[in-house]
C-alpha cells in the first residue's frame, strides 16, 4: 500500500494536484484534435452532519472506505464519446465495490448525490448509465473504466459513489442498477458537451 502510495502522489504532482486530507484537486487540459481532460484526485475523510463546507471526498462507511483512502478520477472527452476511469486505493482487500456516476455533488447526507446519471432519462443499463465496479486487490487498490458514445450532459454528472456490493444486472433478486448501500461519495465536476471537438448527442 506504501507503495502505490507514493505512486499516486507522484501521479497528482505530475498533473497538478495536490491530495491532503479531505482536499481535492483538479486539473483540466486541453490536447490536440479536440481532445479534452479532467484529472481529480481527493482523500475520503469522514462525513460530518451539519457541516457547512464538507470536503469533496466523504466515506460514510470506514469499515469498507477507511478515512485516508486516496481516489483519483479521470475522464477524457473527444468529440461525442468519452472515457472515464476511476482508480481507489486504501480500501478492503478482496472487496467488490459498486461504483457508479451520480448526478448532484457530495454531502454528509449519503442520499443528497441523488441517482445514476443516464444518457435517456429513465432507462437503467449499464450501457446508458456509468458503472465502474471493481474489486479492490491484494493491496486494496482498485480500479475500472468505462467508454461511452456519449458524453454527459453539461453539468449532468457530478460525483461517484462507491456502495456496498457489485451493481446488479436484476438476475440475482436485486433491481437493475442496485447495489446497496452507499460507502463514499466523491465529488467531480465532470466535463459535459461541447467540452471536445466534434458533434454533441441529442437527448
């Protein structure tokens, strides 16, 4: 774990951001032929009730996201289609973790993230919504991408939540989309359309 430690931190150095506890921070570049991309890195600290300014990275449940455990988000924007991967570090060795894009930013109100976003309003697969699940290896580190035709919408997506379990497919008595609890928010300011070069989706 040391190790990756220091890993990360040279990665948030090298592209700008500096990770201490309870912080986050980002780093928007513009490349060629349109292409766009977000760096945001944070550390989960605890959720505090009331808190009127909450950090960016909130665990709700220490015993599967441990205060200190670093997140690091990217998402890359060409055209119509993006990228967007998710590396943890820190958490529960052998554990799978639902990971999903949410709609409104981080609170101490594990709710306040609201749903999945959806590229069609109303339709919940993983191919419309952004999944990201992955299960944390030997060193509690985890990571997942996941490539869209589309991009979201602009200010649309902000935040992944990490749950509790793997999301369902609805072949195991849970509803599409579900997995349970949810572990840690963190809050990102995702890039929406326009952010690249190229034509936008119609949704």
């Amino acid at each position: 774990m040391r190790a990756w430690t220091r890993g990360a931190a040279a990665l948030a150095a090298a592209i700008g951001c500096v990770a201490t506890a309870g912080t986050a921070g980002t780093a928007v570049a513009a490349g060629g032929q349109g292409r766009t991309v977000l760096w945001e890195a944070g550390r989960f600290a605890p959720a505090v009730p009331g808190d009127p300014r909450p950090p960016e990275a909130l665990t709700y449940d220490e015993d599967l996201v441990p205060a200190g455990a670093e997140v690091f988000v990217r998402q890359r924007v060409l055209g119509d289609r993006m990228r967007v991967e998710v590396t943890v570090g820190g958490l529960v060795p052998g554990h799978t973790y639902g990971t999903h894009v949410h709609v409104a930013p981080c609170t101490a109100d594990p709710a306040a993230s609201g749903g999945h976003y959806q590229n069609v309003p109303g339709v919940v697969t993983q191919e419309n919504e952004v999944w990201l699940d992955f299960t944390a290896d030997s060193a509690g580190v985890g990571r997942a991408v996941a490539v869209r035709e589309w991009v979201f919408r602009e200010g649309g997506a902000a935040s992944v939540v990490l749950h509790e379990r793997a999301t369902s497919h609805g072949h195991d008595g849970h509803p599409p989309g579900d997995a349970g609890g949810r572990a840690a928010c963190f809050t990102v300011p995702f890039l929406g359309t326009g952010a690249g070069a190229g034509p936008v989706p119609a949704v």
